[in-house]
C-alpha cells in the first residue's frame, strides 16, 4: 500500500528530491549493460566534506539533513543477518553483485524476476559472493523448497541484466536447470510461491503476470530463464493462494 508509484508508468522512479539521482548518471549508462554504480563513494565522500564543513553553524543542519536523503541505504535500520523474508537463511552477497539503496523509498519495487539458476544451490551461493561474478538475485529457493537470502529487498540486486528492472525489481533464483523439468519441485513452487506473496504483499504488487515476470521477459535480456519448464499458471495461482494468507508485515 505504501508503495504507490512516484514516477512514470515507463518506471522512471527514481529520487522524489531535489535533483535526486540526476548527475553522473547519464552518458553510456543505460544499455550500456553494466549495473555497478560506482558513484557512492564520491557521494559518501561529499557527504563527509559537509559534515566537515558543518561546524556548529544551524542552517549547516538543514543541508546536511538534505544530503543524508540523498545517501543511499542510510535511511532504514540495518541489522546485521536480518532477512525479509521469515525462515530464509542469510548468506551474504559480495558487495560488488548489488547496489545499496532504500527502496521502496527510492524506486518503486513493482516486479518479481523468477530465475533459475543453471547450476546447483551451492554454486549459486559461491558466485553470488564473487566479487568477479558481477550479478547476483535476492534470494535462492533450493529444490527442497528452503530459501537463502542474499541481498536484502531494499537493495538493487544486479540480477535482471537491465538496470531499470534491477531498481525496481526482487530477484528470485530457483535451483535447478531451464530444460530439465525435474529441477522444479512441490516443495520449491510452494515455496517461492510464499515468497513471492510476501514480496507482493509488502510492495502492493498484482499478483499478474505482467508484475511476476521470467528473466527472459526482462526487456533486453538475453537469458531465457525460468524456460519451459517452469509452470507459470500453478505459481500464480499458489502465489494468488498465499498472498491471501498472507498479512502485511
Ligand atoms: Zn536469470
């Protein structure tokens, strides 16, 4: 409910502030391919020159509370291990495979991106925290249906390969392979299907499929993901299912 659109229907939604997001982004940025934002240093590092230039002056105050808007992920309490989604469990991403941020503050979250992951959940997990991988989804459900999260929600994950649909997206990765239908349990589409519910519930996103998306309906993608395989009908209706179970947390 909270999460009413801020920006265009083209999802352009981004910083509701003064200026919020505008300079250092442009040029061969977007389609460019590259989801690392290497701007928050300078940002942390400007923000720090004003703190220093602060002093005991009043009207400093209001800048800096200007600026402290501006600086990514300060804005919610973090606490160390906290998952968003009950029973996950916590592994960390590499700080290089996310970008950190304050959704649903800063970008509107109004999609979930269902992935698999080609690979076993172990490999998963190491690639995800390989600084060299550059990508890498929220969460990781397992054939068994247990989940890890990686990346909290209020973060952009790099894992739709298309930056606007990293910001304004959740990444679920599944266990397994596109062509092989085993890969794709009971206990894995019950899962991520509570899980999904939960993302939609949190952020106000239909559960459609316009809002709950495969990898390879991400525009510009070139990753064919969840495939064939993946049964699209029984998870939206599991999802539709729990997010009536669902209370809002
Ligand atoms: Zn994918």
């Amino acid at each position: 409910m909270g999460a009413t659109r801020k920006g265009t229907a083209t999802g352009a939604t981004r910083g509701t502030g003064p200026g919020a997001g505008k300079g250092g982004r442009g040029g061969a940025g977007a389609g460019a391919g590259k989801d690392a934002d290497r701007r928050i240093g300078r940002r942390a590092l400007l923000i720090g020159g004003a703190a220093a230039l602060a002093g005991t002056a009043a009207l400093a105050r209001d800048e800096l509370g200007r600026l402290w808007w501006r600086m990514p992920g300060v804005e919610k309490p973090r606490v160390q291990g906290a998952v968003d989604f009950r029973g996950a469990r916590w592994v960390a991403a590499s700080p290089a495979n996310f970008r950190w941020a304050d959704r649903p503050d800063d970008y509107t979250i109004d999609r979930v991106v269902v992935h698999v992951t080609q690979g076993s959940l172990a490999s998963a997990v190491k690639v995800f925290q390989d600084p060299g991988h550059r990508a890498a989804a929220h969460y990781i459900v397992g054939r068994d249906g247990r989940v890890t999260q990686m990346i909290r929600e209020l973060d952009v994950a790099f894992h739709a390969g298309n930056r606007e649909y990293n910001e304004r997206s959740v990444g679920v990765e599944h266990e397994g392979f596109v062509d092989r239908a085993s890969s794709f349990t009971d206990a894995m589409y019950a899962s991520s299907a509570r899980l999904t519910a939960g993302i939609c519930a949190r952020y106000g996103i239909p559960v459609d499929r316009d809002h709950v998306i495969g990898h390879v309906e991400v525009p510009g993608a070139d990753h064919t993901d969840p495939g064939p395989h993946w049964d699209w009908d029984r998870y939206i209706r599991l999802v539709r299912a729990a997010r009536g179970a669902v209370t809002r947390t």
